[in-house]
C-alpha cells in the first residue's frame, strides 16, 4: 500500500540519496501518479498489442490473461484494488474506447447488448487474470485457455442473437449416402 511508501525507501531501493527524487518530482503525490502513469503504460502495452492478433478482440482477452501472469503486482494495484490508483479500473483503463469498438466488429452487436456482452467476456478474462496473477494450478493452458474463451465468446453471441460472422458458420457434412441439405 502506499503508506508503506516514502522517498527514504525509494531512494535505497534505487541506490541514491532523495535528493534526486526530490529533483525530479515535488513531492510524494508527483512520484505516486508517476508510478501510476507508467504502470498504465506498461498494460497499455500489452492490450495494444493484442489488438494486433488476427482476432484483435480476443487478442485483448489474451493479453490481459498474459498482463495479469507476466505482471502480478502490476495487475493487482491496478485491476483488484483501488487501494493503489484511488479509482476503480474501469475509471482509469485507458484501452476500453478501443477494446470496446473491437468487441463490437467481433460481436457484431452494439447498445446495450454490446455493453452486456463485453460485461460477460471481461468477467471471463478477470477471472483468468486473477488465477494467473496468484498462480494457482487452475489456470488452463493458453491453448485451453484460448478455446475456452472462444467458446463464452460464441455462446454470448448466439445468447443476444447475433449473428455470426460468416467465417464462424459450420457446415454440416452429410453422412456417406445421405442427400445434401
């Protein structure tokens, strides 16, 4: 928490005195947003960068899967608690204009529908996250993880009446001998 943190400590940690923090910032509320900034920063990152999948809405599902288990404390201060930020998440997620157009070409839903469907797949993801970000042995595998996305992801669709995309359609194979619908 953040009544653990001074510029005594911050200064033995980096291996100075507190002038230099002092130097660059006014004071410790300064040194708290800076932390938060570049804490945004780095999820930014990751979310930006699973918008560069194929399927960029499922790639911000995987990267914040990824975010949570590569950055545990990061994701906790910012995402679990508001302890760190003073704000909840969603107050300060500076990725969810773009997340949310990208659920939208996904889900081919918008209004309310897309704000349900998005509400339904972030609790998948946090979910995930908070088991990646603690360790527990019941993540699944990305490979597991990816298919069982996919398949909330398409459930929500047929449960709100959305269309699929039509790369998405099955075709069924007639059995041997069976006449084609």
């Amino acid at each position: 928490g953040w009544e653990h943190w001074n510029a005594r400590r911050i200064a033995a940690r980096a291996g100075c005195s507190t002038m230099p923090i002092f130097r660059l910032f006014a004071n410790m509320d300064e040194v708290k947003q800076a932390v938060i900034a570049r804490a945004l920063s780095v999820y930014e990152a990751y979310i930006y960068g699973g918008m560069r999948e194929e399927k960029p809405y499922k790639g911000t599902g995987r990267a914040f899967i990824r975010f949570a288990k590569e950055q545990p404390w990061l994701f906790k201060a910012l995402c679990v608690t508001e302890e760190f930020t003073g704000q909840s998440f969603a107050a300060i997620d500076p990725t969810i204009g773009r997340v949310m157009r990208e659920a939208e070409k996904a889900g081919d839903v918008n209004g309310d529908r897309l704000n349900r469907l998005h509400a339904c797949m972030t609790i998948f993801v946090y979910g995930a996250g908070a088991m990646a970000a603690s360790g527990s042995h019941l993540v699944p595998s990305d490979e597991l993880g990816d298919t069982l996305m996919s398949d909330v992801f398409l459930v929500l669709k047929e449960y709100y009446r959305i269309p699929p995309a039509p790369n998405e359609i099955k075709t069924e194979q007639p059995e041997k001998g069976e006449p084609t619908k």
